[in-house]
C-alpha cells in the first residue's frame, strides 16, 4: 500500500514498496541479498554524508552532539553492511542502478530538508527529522531481511532492532514515548 510509505512530500514516489525499489517511475526488483546489501549500504552512505554535512551547517552545541550520536550509528552500520556485501555478487550494471536509485530512499532533500523542519538548529527539530529517518529505515530493512538468508538476514534483523530501539528512544526524548 504505497498511502502507509512515508515520504517527506506526497509528490515523491520514492522508496521501498513490496519486493520493488521505486525512484519516480523506475522500478527494480529486489530479489536477492547482494541487492538488498548494496541498496541498504547506499542508504547509509546517504545517510553519512547529510548527517556530515548537517555537523558544518548546525551552531547549536546540543545539536551537534545529536548529530555526532546518531552518525556514530550509521557509521558503525555501514561497516556491518560493508563486510557482508564483500561475499555477495551484483553486475556492475546492476549496483550502479540500485546505488543510484538507493541513494534517495532516505534523506531526501538532505540538509536542505533538515533545515526546513529545524533539523538544524534544534534538539526537537533533530530528533523528528531522525525519527522519520528511523521508521523508514525499520520498514525498509525489514522487507530486506525477508529477501535474505543466514548472516545477511541475522544483520537486517538486528540492525532493525537497533533502529527500532533508536526511534523509541527519540519518541521518549520528546515525550512520546
């Protein structure tokens, strides 16, 4: 049900959806545990590089130590994705297309968009830029692990607890909790 994906803008028809990887109207496949790695992989290094350049543009002192918390997190999960996408197999074709198809999965709009919703400038702003980046990383990580096996599966399904237990501490960080 593409109404239940969050997106940043109801225009976007961007993300996971089912067994597909949908950028405007292209759409690809996501069949094995080599693509579910590459895309999840390109999701963090999305993720890395707008958390990086969040770090130049926020002044806050609290901000950036938000900041510097959660790229910690993405970091240490990229290495993991890293390590197991070393014993799996793509075409070269086919990683360019799902790497640049990936690359806006989550974050859209980067600091761009972090700075409209005061992603930048404030704690709040942080954490509720970061937990709709958290519960879309739960969903999408979830559908990978379906398409896995062994350790590529056991990885997806912890980093998913990992997010999930992100997002719930976020949530108690605004009261939501």
């Amino acid at each position: 049900d593409l109404h239940s994906f969050p997106t940043r803008r109801s225009s976007d028809l961007c993300g996971i959806h089912g067994n597909f990887l949908w950028k405007g109207c292209a759409k690809v496949i996501i069949e094995h545990q080599g693509q579910a790695l590459t895309v999840a992989m390109e999701m963090e290094r999305r993720a890395i590089r707008t958390y990086e350049r969040a770090l130049l543009l926020a002044k806050d002192e609290e901000v950036r130590k938000g900041i510097e918390d959660i790229l910690s997190d993405e970091r240490r999960h990229l290495k993991r994705f890293t390590e197991m996408w070393d014993k799996t197999v793509n075409s070269a074709e086919q990683q360019v297309l799902l790497q640049a198809m990936a690359a806006d999965v989550l974050f859209r709009g980067g600091v761009t968009e972090m700075a409209r919703e005061d992603a930048l400038t404030t704690l709040t702003g942080l954490y509720r830029y970061a937990m709709e980046s958290e519960a879309n990383a739960v969903e999408t990580y979830t559908k990978f692990a379906e398409k896995c096996e062994g350790e590529a599966r056991a990885a997806f399904l912890e980093i998913v607890r990992e997010e999930a237990g992100h997002l719930a501490e976020l949530k108690e960080k605004l009261g939501e909790g």
